[in-house]
C-alpha cells in the first residue's frame, strides 16, 4: 500500500505505512539483535527519518553535554605557551633553536571557578566546529581530545538525521 501511495503522489500517506511498516521490522522478534538495536536506536534518535523534532532534540542535547563536558574538564587550567630555547655560537656557525610546547595540565579547584566566560566561549567554538567536522585547533586535555573526537563522529549524524527529518516535514506539507 505504501507504494501505491507513493506512486500516487500522496507523500504524507505513504509516510505513515513507512513508520507502520519500521515498527513492525523493530518488533519482530525473529530478526536478528543487531538489527533490531539498529531499529530501536533509529527509531529513538530521529522516528524513523520522520520526527525532525526528536533529531534536533537529540543534536541539541549532544552539542550541550560536548559544551558543559568541554567547559569542565575539556581545556588545561593555563594555555600552554611555547618556549624557543637555543644557544650561542660564534660567528658563522650554524644556530640551534629548539621549541617546546609544555603538555596541557588539567584543571583542578571547584567546577564555580572552571565555569567563565572565556572558557564558555572557547567550548562553543569547539562544539560547533565538530558538528561541521572541523578540527578546532585548541589546546586540549586528554579528556577534551576525546570529547571532540566523540562529538566528531556523533554529531554530524545527528545533524543529517535533523535534515532528513525537515525533508520528511516538507514531504508531509508538500500536499
């Protein structure tokens, strides 16, 4: 029926059959586990590609825990600044010079004092530099490294299951 729906030009119709007909592949329980966990996540995450309210949802809480994540533990205490070291020669010889890049030292102290403008803004570059897929290019702790590595991956998903759902929103208005 979803077809002819289809081939009928009656998108908002056809839309329904399709979420009926994805809920009863993820209520099957003959299908394998996978399959089903892949159902159940698509079905949470977006509706299916249908429910553009519950991807931007989704997005939405995954850039503010990346932010508030970020904001705590994400950025060292102090950016670390280089040092260039070298040394003396005489004249015509050939100079040495070494720079040195100290490794980011975690913040410490009460989460009051980590939670500051400068730090807020910086985390909200980063947040939506990874939805673009986008290095930010800020010094980072361990934790943040793999904060934005996680956000990397995670986010742009969810940005695509937001547009595909908003594809779905004009399919159904489109009549």
């Amino acid at each position: 029926m979803r077809k002819s729906l289809e081939d009928g030009k009656n998108e908002p119709d056809a839309a329904d059959f399709y979420y009926g007909e994805m809920e009863m592949r993820r209520h099957d329980s003959t299908r394998p586990p996978a399959e089903r966990a892949l159902l159940t996540a698509y079905w949470a995450v977006s509706g299916y590609g249908l429910r553009a309210s519950r991807a931007l949802a989704w997005l939405l809480g995954a850039m503010a825990t990346t932010l508030l994540a970020l904001l705590l533990w994400g950025f060292p205490a102090v950016d670390p600044k280089p040092t260039t070291t070298g040394r003396r020669v005489a004249v015509g010889q050939d100079v040495t010079l070494t720079t040195d890049t100290p490794d980011p030292v975690n913040p410490t102290g009460a989460w009051s004092e980590r939670v500051t403008t400068q730090r807020f803004k910086k985390a909200l570059r980063v947040v939506i530099n990874s939805v673009l897929f986008r290095s930010s290019g800020q010094d980072l702790t361990t934790a943040g490294t793999y904060t934005e590595m996680t956000s990397r991956i995670a986010e742009p998903i969810l940005l695509g299951l937001a547009a595909l759902a908003a594809l779905a929103i004009r399919g159904r208005v489109k009549r």
